[in-house]
C-alpha cells in the first residue's frame, strides 16, 4: 500500500440506500409519461443518466417512497441483471430507483469522481467476481458491496489523481469517438458501392425473378430429443456478418434417422435465415465454400442453389448482402419488419443479371473492397481495443500508487 493510504471497504466511506421494495414500490401500472424520474438499469450510461427513454412517476406516488429516493452527485449501481453497470446522477436533485439499483453516497472522506473511477477499474471487476452470486442471472447484494475493498489516498491525492484521470479519458474518449466514426465509414463505403453497383446497373443486364435462376429448400427440424446421424449444423446464430459458412467452427447435432437426399450442403450454396427471434438476423446470408464433409442446416435457413454454369453464386451473395435488398426482403406482408421470410418471397426477389463473365468480374471487384474495407474495420477495431487497454492501464496506475500525480 502506498504511504499515507489507507484500505477501506465502500461500506466505511460511503453511504448505501436499496430503493423502496414495499408495497409504495411503483410498479408499471402506475408509471407515466411524466413526473418524477424512475431509473432503472437501462438508463445508466457512461455519460450519466439518460433520458431519452426515460420512466416516471406521479409525484404522490413519490411521496409515500420511504427510501431509495436520488440526492445531487449520488452514484447508482445495478445489483443484478447488468450488474456492475452505474452511474453519476450528477446535477439531479430528484429521482428514484428501481428494485435492481443501489445508491452509493460517498462521504466527505472520498471524492465522487474518485469512487466513479475504482467502479471501473479491474479491482472493482474482481471484487464483482469475489462477492456475486448465481450463473444464469448474476447478482449482488447491497451488503456484499459494502465489503468491496478500495485503497484510499488522502484527498489531495484524489484530487490530483481525479484530475489527471479527467484529461487522459477525454483524450481517450475524444480519440474513440473519432475511431468509431472510421469504423462506421468503413463500412458505409462497401455499403454505399454495392448500392451503386446493382441500382445504376450497366446495358445488357437483366432482371430476373430468384426464383427462375434457383431452387430453395428449408432445412432440418430437430430436437434434444432426436436419435439419429450426427453431423455439423448450420444454424443462425453462425450468421452475423459472415461472408461465408464458418464450416470449420460449426457445432454438431443429432437429427432423427439418416440425413435425407437433399438436405446436405454442397459448394457455392446460399443460405439465408428465414426466421428467428432476432428481426436483425432474418435475410442475412451466407456462401458455402469448399464443403470436405456432409454437413447440414437447420429448419430456421432456407438453402438457395443455383446453375453454376448460368449464375455465378457470388455475384448473387453480394446482391443479396445489399441493404436494400434486405429492406425488400424484410420489410411489406404483415408490416414493417416482418420476423420471417419464406420460399415465395425469395422467389419473387428480382435479381439484377448481367452476361456470366460480367457477373464474375462484377464479384471479383467487390471482394476486393470487401477485403480492403475488412482490413480497415480491423485495424479501427484494434485502436479500440488498444484506447480500452490504455484506460484500464490508468486505472491501475491510479489505485495502486504507480500513478504520477506531482
């Protein structure tokens, strides 16, 4: 320990208040569009407390809280669900908490800015690690929190360490802010020339129905309970962003019987999810490339296959990555954003066609961007990585003495 601090628990520096939890607890029936302030985790963010989607109470409601009611600077702490997740509720005089929150009142012995500081450093992470409780649904007691060690310099010290930790994440935050914006450019370039790509289009191309260019077939329906062939899955969640089947990665599964005539994946193959829980996954699609095993796909993927000596299945998966044919293909029926899609409506999805060897050049292009745009979007993500490590680097510093403070 440093000299001149002192090892404390959050408990002996800070004042702890659990929100109400008795039957004044406002529930949803009685919340409002205005009002007093309710806070729940969703509203914790870096930047404090935000209010975009803010819950309310009526203010008698209010009133008859014994507790669990927000003062200037208090610093709120969600107990379980996202736990570790807080904030500052900075300037808010007025507020309350839901079941899941804690307030954390520091006293005059610690500054705000100093416990908003070890909340996000590796030694709070492990003392979360030390005290939480449950696996499916970690949680954490208030009175666990309480026991959280901290090291405590003297006031001056705080000061000096608040201040140069200030600096340091608003150049941190300033440069992430800037890498982000790279990132999203990044990726909007691709976006933007495929749009261009298959909406300009040049002479001889040709619209044609999917459907007259490919046949579809759903996949496999199977449960915990099947007893049959095992062999590597294809299902929805190996999607994402991927260009290409992670054939390598996939998990294997039990189907009933022997895999049908039919239902094995061959070489330049397109999948597409049909349905799922997630709207954001549903049309996504991915290319089968070199397959050295009988591999399979779930009943939530329609498999699309083409003529290979008419269609060139790249072309067509670069097509169909394009936003704008997701939107077609997503969007109309029963909705804005329908959750699911099906055979029809891929067949009646109009896909632009020039001559095969243009189709080929067309493809070859745009792996070109794809791949120079991916090494970009790498290289914006590892000086994310590295301004994340840079923050944790500092915060060691700060709460094991290393950090220069004169």
């Amino acid at each position: 320990m440093t000299k001149g601090w002192k090892a404390k628990t959050l408990g002996e520096i800070c004042l702890f208040e659990n929100g109400d939890r008795g039957e004044n607890y406002p529930s949803k029936s009685v919340q409002t569009t205005s009002g007093v302030p309710f806070i729940n985790a969703g509203h914790l963010s870096e930047s404090g407390i935000d209010f975009s989607e803010m819950n309310y109470i009526p203010r008698e409601r209010f009133k008859l809280l014994g507790n669990g009611k927000i003062q200037k600077d208090d610093i709120l702490f969600c107990l379980r669900g996202s736990l570790g997740k807080f904030a500052s509720v900075g300037s808010l005089t007025e507020g309350a908490i839901a079941s899941s929150l804690v307030i954390i009142r520091p006293g005059g012995a610690i500054l705000n800015k100093f416990v908003l500081a070890y909340l996000q450093s590796d030694l709070c992470a492990e003392m979360i690690g030390k005290f939480r409780n449950g696996a499916a649904q970690p949680n954490l007691a208030a009175a666990s929190l309480k026991k959280f060690s901290i090291p405590v310099p003297p006031l001056p010290d705080q000061r000096r360490i608040v201040g140069i930790l200030d600096e340091a994440f608003s150049s941190i935050a300033t440069a992430k802010a800037n890498t982000e914006k790279n990132l999203q450019n990044a990726r909007a370039i691709f976006e933007s020339h495929l749009q261009s790509v298959f909406s300009q289009r040049g002479s001889g191309w040709v619209a044609k129905p999917l459907g007259d260019i490919a046949e579809f077939k759903n996949g496999l329906n199977y449960s915990k309970n099947s007893s049959g062939q095992t062999l590597p899955m294809v299902g929805v969640s190996d999607f994402q962003d991927n260009y290409f089947v992670p054939l390598s990665k996939l998990e294997s599964a039990t189907i009933d019987g022997k895999l049908a005539k039919g239902y094995a994946l061959k070489q330049n193959d397109i999948l597409t999810v049909r349905s799922n829980g997630s709207k954001h996954l549903v049309g996504r699609c991915m290319l089968v490339g070199d397959v050295d095993e009988v591999v399979s796909y779930s009943g939530f993927i329609i498999r699309i296959r083409f003529d290979t000596s008419k269609v060139f299945p790249k072309f067509v998966l670069h097509f169909m990555k394009c936003q704008a044919t997701r939107d077609t293909l997503t969007r109309g029926g029963g909705g804005t954003n329908i959750t699911n899609i099906n055979q029809e409506k891929l067949s009646s999805l109009l896909v632009p066609l020039p001559a095969y060897e243009t189709q080929t050049e067309v493809a070859a292009a745009l792996d070109a961007l794809h791949e120079e745009c991916q090494r970009l979007i790498s290289l914006h993500r590892r000086k994310l990585g590295e301004l994340d490590a840079l923050k944790k680097s500092l915060l060691h510093d700060a709460f094991t003495g290393q950090l220069k403070v004169t």
